[in-house]
C-alpha cells in the first residue's frame, strides 16, 4: 500500500535533480505523475525512471514561466489521469548571478518569471482541480537563500524569499478548501544545477559540500524527495504555510564557543567548561 | 515492512495526548516503544495500545523534572531492547498561569522544571546512547507559544522558546554524531491537556479549536505524531534544528483584507493601484 495511492501529480523541473528524485518517490509510493520540463530528454528519463517504480508517468514539455503552458500541463494531467490532488512546483535556475550593479534587468525579469512568477502560474492554475478533487497539497522549492541572504545571488534570494511568503499568504486564502501550500527550504544539495555539465564536478562537490554543515555529507536530491512526500502525503493534513528547512542543520546557527564535543572546526579560543559565574568572580 | 523497523523509542508523556498517537504510531511502523509518565493507568493503557499496534512496548513510571528519574528512563530502553535510537521528549502541562505579578516564583519554577530542564535532561542521557548507535533522532514538542507571544502562559510560552532554541545548539554540536535535533511546534491540539479544562469537554474542544486558524478543523494527536513519525524516520536523516509547525496555518499569517470574512473591509478583486489614483 503506496503513501500516494490514487493520487494524481505534478512535478515542475522533474527531468532532473531534485525533481526527478521526487518523481521516482512518488511513483514507488503509488502516484500517477506528470513529468514536466523543458528538457525533453531527461523528461523521458524520468518517466522511464517511474515506470520502474511501478508508478504511472507521462512527459509534458513545459516552460513555467508562460502561463499557457501551465495550463496546459494543468489540462494534461486531467487528461491522463482524470483528478490532480498534488503540484510540486520545483523547476528552477540559477538566474542572474554576480555584482548587483551589473544585473541586466532583463536578467533580473528572467530570474523572477522562472522562479517566482513559475510558482504563481503553478498554484493558480491547480487550485480549480484541487477543489474539485475537494482539497489537495501545493509544494514549492524554495530555498535557503529564500529565508538568508546570499551575496553574489540577488535575483535568487528576492525570488525565494518570494516564494516562501507567497507559501504563507496562498495558505490562508486555500485552506477553506483543505488545500495546503507549503514550500522546502533545501540547503546545499549535490545537483545538476551545481555541475553545469563539468566532468568531475560531482564527485568534488561531494566532498567538497561535506563540510557545509553540521550533519557532515552533501545533501541529496532524495532529502528532498521524502520531505516532498511528507507534504504530498495525508500524513501532513494539517500542516499548512509553512517553509520547511532540510539543510543539515546550515541556517541553524554558529558555532560560537569551542565544545569539546565541536570537532574539527577552527578553534576560537573560547573553551568555557563548567559553569560561567558572574564575570566579576575568578 | 515499517519505518521504524528495528528502532528503539522513548516517548514522554505517553499515558495521553499526543506521545500516546505518537506511541501507537511508532509501533504500527515497526518501534519498540518505553511508555513514559507520570500517569501509571494511562502509560499502561498506552502500552496494551502499542501491542494491539503490533510493537512491543514497555512502561517506565518517570517524572521528566527529575534527572535520576530521566537516566533510569534511558537505561530501561537500553536493558528492555538493547539500544536507543528516538527519544521524543513530549511530557508537558500548562504550568503557572496569571498575571506575570501573579505568578509565584515557585510555580516559575516547576514549570521551567517540567517544561525545560525534562528536556535537556532527556537529550543529555539519550545522547551517549545514541551515539554508541552512530546516529539518532532526539525529537521534542516545543509549542507556537514558543514562537510569538500571546499563544500561552507566559512561564509555558518561555519554556517553549528555550526548547525551539536549545533545539538548535544541540544540532549544532551533535551532528557530526548523525544525531538529529528537531522539534515540533503544535498549534491547538485537541487533547486532555486542552478538554480537560473545558466546560463541555472534548466536543467543545473540536468545535472551538476548529475557529483558531485556516484550516477549519482542530488539530488531533495524529497530526502531530505523523510529523514525529517524519523526524523520527530516516526520511529525516539531513533535516536538524528545525522547529516543525504543525498548526493548520494558525502561524501563516493574518488577513488584512476580509476576502470572505463580512465584518472587515473587503477590497474589489483586480490590481490596487497607487493609492492617489481613484478607482
Ligand atoms: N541544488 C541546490 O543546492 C538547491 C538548493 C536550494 C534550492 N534549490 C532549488 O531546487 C529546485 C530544483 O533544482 P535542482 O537542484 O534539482 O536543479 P536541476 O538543474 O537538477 O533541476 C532543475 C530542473 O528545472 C528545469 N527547468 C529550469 N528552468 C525551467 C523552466 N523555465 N521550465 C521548466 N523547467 C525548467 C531544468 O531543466 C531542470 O531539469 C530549483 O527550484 C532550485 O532553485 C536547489
Ligand atoms: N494540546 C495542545 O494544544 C498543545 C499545543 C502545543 C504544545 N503542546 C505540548 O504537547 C505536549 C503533549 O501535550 P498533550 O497535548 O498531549 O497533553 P496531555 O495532557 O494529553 O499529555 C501530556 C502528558 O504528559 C504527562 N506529564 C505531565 N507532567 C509530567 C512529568 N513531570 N513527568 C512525566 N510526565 C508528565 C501527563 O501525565 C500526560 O500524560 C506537551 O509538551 C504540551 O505542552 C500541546
């Protein structure tokens, strides 16, 4: 018995990454799923991938920043499978990265049409399904840099942090109609987005994004994935509005004091043990 | 084929509430379960519940405030089942209530005692065990109170604040162990920590919980013991420090215009211009 069994979803950005870490989950538990992406190939990939699992999948190449084709992603999975009750809006880029000074605003509009108005298309045009099916789950990707700042990574941070708040106010409008939206919030995940098609990338990264955090490996695609089904499944009815951090502990905090417990970091020369009393005493 | 298979739990507070769903559900997905209480009938109710469930499950009599109570807690996994790999500090009340003049010093106290030391005491001890394992999952239930002001006494509300915070330097310094911090921030729950205290009960628990946030219902047990099951499964394994609302969208935000609420101003569908413009 599958979490997502005779559930119907979307997955934006699915031909790689964390989408398609996701897609295969939801296929393995059950849920019949549309593939969308502009990447054909691995579009068909990952529907392949699903199969495999034993889910039910289709390819519908779609570019999120145009709401025709939103629609007709929205449509297509009516069509093959009758109801929606998920949409995991999830495709993303980079975007305009580097000094803010020299960000083209063309740049800037392409960062934000993919990455936020994307989201925006996603939820709108869901919601009608999702009423009819008499409730549903919206999941976006937001990110870290979505509730932090990150130098050298404007237009992504605005569009994230866009995405989180986007999260809280469609909660409320939706939850009338038990629709929940929630977001993730992933810290550093070992993906395409991170190689650009570099040989060797991956296996440095790897080691490299080890020492990232407090939990010390590289995050991966099905971190992700299984908080995706979390939020996919009934078991998060009543979670709504909420940015869900999965960033090995990243956006914690800092380590300020050296514990003896602290490891490898660089010591600070702080090395309380015991009890601090007042400062006046020795 | 559970996802817990093979792992030992500790639940706080399970004779009632939410550590009791959480208890059921732990062991319908494979854990072996200590039931811990103060309350002796509820806790071995709770355990003849877990069986049914198919989990194995033991009842530990402890009051979370006290620290050899707490080891002899961790210790009784480790004899019963032979390691330990979750323990969801869960126990709690509502602790002093009033005035902040009104609250006595030793109420403070009990409070903070129950609240807030129950659950260093319970990493503190749980820590080692897990450790030996390579990994673990120390879950705890914080509160919205913990998150904003006005959502609870003013002892409960510092008490859950601690807890969200002493969640995150705990992760901090465990995790290079795999161990995993989290917590769990609930809004109204429908339990005997709420009906009990309410003229009419359990029913008029649900009808009046289901007004406080978005989503129309009031929360359950089971809500928040399907968030433990998450944090307390490998399906976590990368997520640590959090503070995990599960609060039908109490917490989400407010409504500044009544889109369908008739008592507040509502404002026409379309694009709000520049407020010189007339529209
Ligand atoms: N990898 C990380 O460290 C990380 C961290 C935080 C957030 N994220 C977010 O996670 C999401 C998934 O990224 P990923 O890491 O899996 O990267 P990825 O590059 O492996 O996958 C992203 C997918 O989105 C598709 N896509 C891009 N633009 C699109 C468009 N306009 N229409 C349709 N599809 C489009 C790409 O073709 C690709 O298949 C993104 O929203 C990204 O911003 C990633
Ligand atoms: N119900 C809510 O709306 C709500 C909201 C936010 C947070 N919480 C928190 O959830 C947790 C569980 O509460 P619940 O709603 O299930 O209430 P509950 O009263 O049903 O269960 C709490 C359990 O804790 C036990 N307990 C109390 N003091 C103890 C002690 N010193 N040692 C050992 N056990 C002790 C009680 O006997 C009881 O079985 C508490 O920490 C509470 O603060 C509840």
């Amino acid at each position: 018995m599958g979490r997502l069994d005779g559930k119907a979803a979307i997955i934006t950005g699915a031909a790689s990454g964390i989408g398609r870490a996701t897609a295969v989950r939801f296929a393995g538990e059950g849920a019949a799923i549309v593939i969308a992406d502009l990447n054909a190939e691995g579009g068909e990939a990952s529907v392949r991938d699903c199969k495999e699992n034993g889910g039910r999948a289709v390819f519908q190449k779609t570019n999120v920043a145009l709401e025709e084709e939103i629609k007709a992603m929205v449509a297509r999975a009516v069509k093959e499978f009758g109801r929606l009750d998920i949409i995991y809006n999830n495709a993303g880029i980079g975007g305009a990265v580097g000094p803010l000074e020299q960000i083209t605003v063309e740049d800037w509009d392409r960062s934000q049409a993919v990455l936020l108005r994307g989201v925006f298309l996603g939820i709108k045009h869901s919601v009608p399904e999702m009423r009819k099916a008499g409730g549903g789950s919206i999941i976006s990707t937001a990110s870290i840099a979505g509730i932090r700042g990150f130098n050298g990574l404007h237009a992504y941070c605005a569009a994230k942090a866009g995405v989180v708040n986007l999260t809280r106010s469609a909660s409320l409008e939706f939850a009338k109609d038990r629709i929940r939206v929630n977001c993730i919030c992933p810290g550093g995940i070992n993906t395409p987005i991170l190689h650009r098609n570099m040989p060797g990338v991956k296996e440095a990264m790897e080691q490299w994004m080890a020492h990232g955090q407090p939990i010390q490996r590289a995050g991966h695609p099905e971190d992700i994935a299984n908080m995706a089904l979390f939020l996919a499944s009934d078991d998060s009815e009543w979670v709504t509005g909420q940015a869900m951090v999965v960033d090995g502990g990243l956006t914690v905090g800092s380590q300020f004091l050296d514990q003896t417990a602290g490891g490898e970091r660089p010591q600070t020369g702080i090395v309380p043990q015991g009890f601090m009393g007042p400062s006046f005493e020795k | 084929m559970g996802k817990l298979d093979g792992k030992v739990a500790v639940i706080t507070g399970a004779a009632s509430g939410i550590g009791r769903a959480s208890a059921i559900r732990f062991a319908g997905e494979g854990a072996a379960v200590v039931i811990a209480d103060l309350n002796s009938e509820g806790g071995e109710a709770a355990v003849r519940d877990c069986k049914e469930h198919g989990g194995r499950a033991v009842f530990q009599k402890t009051d979370v405030a006290s620290e050899p109570e707490v080891k002899g807690l961790v210790d009784r996994a480790v004899k019963e089942f032979g390691r330990l790999d979750v323990i969801f500090n869960n126990a709690g009340l509502g602790g002093a209530v009033g005035t902040i003049e009104e609250i006595t010093g030793d109420n403070w106290d009990r409070t903070l005692a129950i609240l807030l030391k129950s659950v260093f005491l319970g990493m503190k001890y749980s820590v080692p065990e897990m450790r030996k394992l390579g990994g673990g999952s120390i879950i705890s239930t914080a509160s919205v109170a913990g998150l904003a002001g006005g959502r609870g006494p003013h002892a409960y509300s510092a008490a859950k604040a601690a807890v969200v915070n002493l969640t995150r330097s705990v992760a901090l310094e465990v995790g290079k162990d795999r161990i995993r911090v989290n917590c769990i921030c609930p809004g109204g729950i429908n339990t005997p920590l709420i009906y009990n205290r309410l003229p009419g009960g359990r029913q008029v628990g649900e009808q009046f919980l289901a007004q406080l946030q978005a989503i129309p219902r009031a929360g359950h047990a089971e809500d928040i013991a399907a968030m433990a099951l998450f944090l307390a499964s490998d399906d976590s394994e990368w997520v640590t420090g959090q503070a995990m609302v599960v609060d039908g969208g109490l917490t989400a935000g407010g409504r500044l215009f009544g889109q369908d609420q008739q008592q507040r101003p509502t404002i026409p569908g379309g694009f709000a211009g520049p407020s010189f413009e007339k529209n």
